[in-house]
C-alpha cells in the first residue's frame, strides 16, 4: 500500500495505527453520498472470507475500502486496501467478553469509571481490545497489551 502524498509504500507500523485510528473513530465515520464502487477484486476477497453475510455496506476512503456487515449475528467491521488485502476486522464487544485478566485490571484500577465504547481489532499481528472509560472529570482510552494488561492510549480531562 502507497501513502497518497509521498507516493511510498505503508509500513507495517504506519498500516497498524492506520487500523487503529480507523477502528476507534469507527462510531464517528459517515458513509459517502451515493453508491460506493468498490472493484471487483475486493468484492471477490469479501466474499470469499464472508461468503454468508448479511447487511453489508460499503465506504471508501483514498486508501482502503471499509465494509459494515452482520456475521454470525453479530455486526462486524472489515477494512480492505485497494489491492483486495485484508487488513483487519474490528467488532463491538461486551466487557464480558474481555480474558478474565483484563476484566480484572479494569475492576482494580478503573472501578470508579464507566464503559462507553469497547471494541475488539484483529488483524495480522493478533487481536486487541480499546476501551473507552469516563467517569465525572476524565475519559480515557486503553489498549490492551496482549491478555495480560492495559496501556492508556489517550487521557482527556473533561471541560
């Protein structure tokens, strides 16, 4: 994959904060006017890997498509470069469905904070977990690290 303006090629670093950034503002995306047209070599991979979904939407943005759909009753977010790559899936999760450590980190140092967005990103490198907690002062987003523990991501202090 290309970045537009320097016309030289994603790393895999850069591609991971690509589906990062993607995922965390996945409830502030809005879809383009009209029909997307989305090539046939990506719709082919979509189908391929996601032959029974249902519900699907497309987005386009200059470097990866985005496609919105329901699989397996539950509603899931796949990303796909131009060149018909995977290059994550991302999915809204209760904080049930976090590992028990992790669920147990949140209740030892955030029990005075609330759940306003959980969401779980898989792609090449494994599956991750952000969250976003708030309580009266603050909202904070973290990343999980692994299984094992959580890293903050971003802190804001509320006005």
């Amino acid at each position: 994959m290309f970045d537009n303006k320097n016309q030289k090629p994603i790393n895999n670093s850069e591609m991971k904060k690509i589906i990062v950034t993607l995922a965390i503002a996945l409830s502030t995306l809005s879809s383009f006017a009209g029909e997307v047209k989305v090539s046939s070599k990506v719709l082919d991979a979509f189908n391929t890997e996601f032959a029974s979904a249902k519900e699907v939407v497309w987005t386009e943005s200059n470097n990866y498509y985005k496609v919105a759909f329901v699989f397996n009753d539950q509603h899931v977010y796949a990303f796909y470069s131009a060149e018909a790559e995977l290059m994550g899936l991302t999915r809204y999760i209760s904080s049930l469905d976090l590992p028990i450590s992790l669920q147990a980190g949140l209740k030892k140092d955030y029990s005075n904070y609330w759940i306003s967005d959980l969401f779980e990103v898989s792609n090449s490198e494994g599956t991750g977990y952000y969250i976003t907690l708030e309580n009266g002062d603050s909202r904070v987003v973290l990343k999980s690290t692994g299984n094992e523990s959580w890293k903050t991501y971003q802190k804001k202090t509320k006005a």
